[in-house]
C-alpha cells in the first residue's frame, strides 16, 4: 500500500494567492457588473521590452534550420548567458562571482522552493515575519518545520523574525542559533530593505554561527537609494555563507517567460563538500534548463537597448509605487515601502484584520490587494499593494480608495 507524504497535510489552507482568486471570482460571479481592479499578486503589466522580443524572435528562427537549431540546454545555463550575468550583476558591482557559480534556471520561485533539497531535515530555518510564503511551506513539505499551531500561525520548529513597524520592517538577529536564514531585500511583502552595513552584520553572524544565508535579490532592479545592496555578495565574507536567488520576472518582464537564477560560490562547504556539487548534481538529475530561446531573451536584457528600456520599464512601476504611498498617505494611511520596491505596505485602518480589509477593498473599491497575514503572523494587521499594475489602474484604485 502506498503512503503519501503526510507533511502535505500540515500545510494550512491553500496557497495565499488560490484563495484570494478564489474570493475574487466568487465576487466577480456575484457582481458581474463591477470593474475589479487588481493590485494584488506580484504579476507584471507591461509587455516584454523591444530588444527582448528582437532576441526572441531571433532564437525562434534559429530553431527553425538545422543548422541553427539548438534541443537540450546545457543543465547549468548557456554560457553566454552566465557570463552576461557574471560580467553584469556581479563583477560590474565588484563582486567576485564566477560564471560557474551561476546556475540558470526558469526562476526563483522553483529555485527558493527547490534550495532547501540540498540541506538535512535537521536543520532549522529562520524566515523574516511575514515573507514570500515559498520558504515556509516548501519546508514544511520536507518535514522540517515542527508542528502548526492554528491559533498563533506558528510552526514550532520555525524560528520567526518579527519585521514590524517597531524594528522598521528589519529582522533582528535571533536569540536562538538557525543553521538555514532566508533573507528577502527588497523584501516580499513590506517593501522593506536594509543597508549594506546591516546585510554585513547578517553576513558575519552567519559565518560566526556556521549558518547560510538563502538570500532572495527578485526585487533587486528596484533599489533606487545608495546605501542598498544590490547583491549579498557586495559583503565580505558572504562567499563562505551566502546563496542568492535572482529573478528576470520583476526586472524584465519574464513571469511568463520564466528566467532566474542561483549563484553558489564553491567556496560555500559543509565538511568539506561544496554546496556547489550538491546543487549541481540536483539540477542536474532534476532539471533540463531553461529553454534556449528564453536564454537569448535573458542575454537582451544586459545588452545597452535592454537595460535602456527596463530601465524605463522599473521607472514606470515605480511611479505608480509614488502615486499609491501618496494616494494612500493623503487619504490618511501609515505606509511604508515602495521606494526601493514595488510593494507598498499599509497598516489596515481601525484594528481591521488583513482579511477583514481585503473585503472591505474588494467589495467597496473594487479593488484587490493581498492581506498581510497570509505572509506571516506579523503581517495580521498590514495589507500589500503592488506598483505592477498599470498607471491608468493604479490610478482609478487610488481615486476609489479615497472616496470610502
Ligand atoms: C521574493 C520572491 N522571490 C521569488 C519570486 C518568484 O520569482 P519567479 O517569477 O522568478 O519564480 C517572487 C515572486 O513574486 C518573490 O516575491
């Protein structure tokens, strides 16, 4: 007889953004008549830059001649890929990260959820409260994160970084030793980001505790200040303690193209194996690569036309970031985020809870966010908007929000 595996059945509820379409089509069924605008899942607007669809377009006809064709990617990425990404994200930011190192993939979230493979069910994971939901749950899937409390939305073998308005949405080091910390700047939900000199603080107590550091950088296009990270590696010391997971969905437009990838630096070991060998053999047996005419799309996006037009693109999100922390804050709202990120981060007014404000949006503005709690118990009491939907929206929500 088979068995199933019964860490499944610990998850609560199902994943955060099902339930909210769920909730949206039933008012939708219900109210067909209504406009519902949707500021809620991070999923981008705008269409694939120029230079991205002229890659596309190119590799396409390659495929078409057998000359040309290309069938099975190499499993770690094309090397042209990985030395655009090398040369661009890392050394041109001083950072020492070779093309090897870099493991091209069809994006984070696989990346961030797969990560946790290579390490012991032992170990135990420290997440910043509330997060990307991804880190818990794929744990919770290994069976390494305790039992559920319902009550307090706390697994017992979790340790949770509170990130609240008191500590300026940044985790502080926790009392008891992790041997895995997800890091997530600019961070998913909050918006929240810390300074290099506080990343180097995580870094060294990392190093000093024998940790790693599973640093998510998806949002990393929208750092706009200068004292902001833009890589963990920036830091030194983090190539003996960091893992970064990259993302082309936030930058370039890639939700449905899929594109990311993970740096391992060789010099990341554990009784003497690199990390590097372990994710390499996973990706390996587990993974084909990315398709080849996603990778050229990829490649365009660190040519001078790309980073020209995304650059322009991030621009755009992020004025509708302005006109929503304005919007909101004339309207009487404490915000925070959206400066360094696309997410704009609201305590709910009145003590609501966060899925009490996700109706009383939905039903009297129709307009759609995500309640904070679903990111963690520390978001209960907050509510997420996002910068990616389009300026004509983001514009028309705002005026609804105002008049409630
Ligand atoms: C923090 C974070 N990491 C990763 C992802 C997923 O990225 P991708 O589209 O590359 O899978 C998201 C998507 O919203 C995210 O918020």
């Amino acid at each position: 007889m088979f068995k199933i595996n019964d860490n499944y059945l610990k998850l609560p509820g199902s994943y955060l953004f099902s339930t909210i379409a769920k909730k949206v089509s039933a008012y939708q069924a219900e109210h067909p008549d209504k406009q519902v605008i949707r500021l809620g899942i991070g999923d981008v607007t705008q269409p694939l830059a120029p230079a991205i669809i002229q890659a596309l377009h190119g590799a396409v006809d390659e495929m078409a001649d057998a000359a040309t064709f290309h069938g099975y990617a190499p499993d770690l990425g094309y090397e042209f890929l990985r030395n655009a990404i090398a040369k661009n994200d890392y050394a041109d930011r001083g950072c020492e990260i070779a093309a090897d190192e870099i493991f091209v993939s069809d994006g984070a979230k696989c990346d961030s959820g797969n990560i946790q493979e290579i390490f012991s069910v032992d170990n135990k994971i420290a997440v910043c409260d509330p997060v990307y939901p991804v880190y818990v749950d794929t744990n919770v899937m290994a069976g390494r994160t305790g039992t559920y409390d319902p009550k307090t939305e706390v697994w017992s073998d979790v340790i949770y970084m509170p990130c609240t308005m008191a500590n300026h949405f940044a985790p502080e080091l926790p009392k008891e030793t992790p041997d895995i910390i997800y890091l997530c700047f600019p961070n998913n939900p909050t918006g929240a980001t810390i300074t290099k000199a506080q990343l180097q603080e995580w870094v060294d107590y990392a190093n000093r505790a024998g940790a790693v550091i599973i640093y998510d950088a998806a949002y990393e296009a929208y750092i706009s200040e200068d004292d902001v990270p833009h890589s963990i590696y920036e830091c030194a010391g983090a190539r003996t303690c960091a893992i970064e997971l990259k993302s082309f969905s936030k930058n370039a437009g890639f939700t449905g193209t899929r594109l990311g990838y993970t740096v391992i630096p060789k010099d990341l070991t554990c009784g003497g194996v690199t990390l590097h060998s372990l994710w390499a053999r996973r990706h390996g047996t587990k993974y084909n690569g990315a398709p080849y005419i996603v990778q050229r799309a990829g490649e365009a996006v660190y040519s001078p036309e790309g980073k020209e037009q995304l650059k322009a693109q991030v621009a755009y999100y992020m004025n509708n970031a302005k006109t929503i922390k304005d919007g909101l804050k004339a309207a009487g709202y404490t915000v925070s985020g959206g400066v360094n990120a696309p997410y704009i981060w609201l305590k709910t007014p009145d003590r609501m809870s966060s899925w009490e404000f996700f109706d009383y949006l939905l039903e009297r503005a129709n307009v759609v966010g995500t309640p904070g709690s679903g990111f963690g118990p520390s978001g209960e009491g907050y509510f997420r908007l996002t910068a990616f939907g389009t300026y004509e929206n983001t514009v028309a929500a705002l005026e609804r929000i105002k008049k409630m």
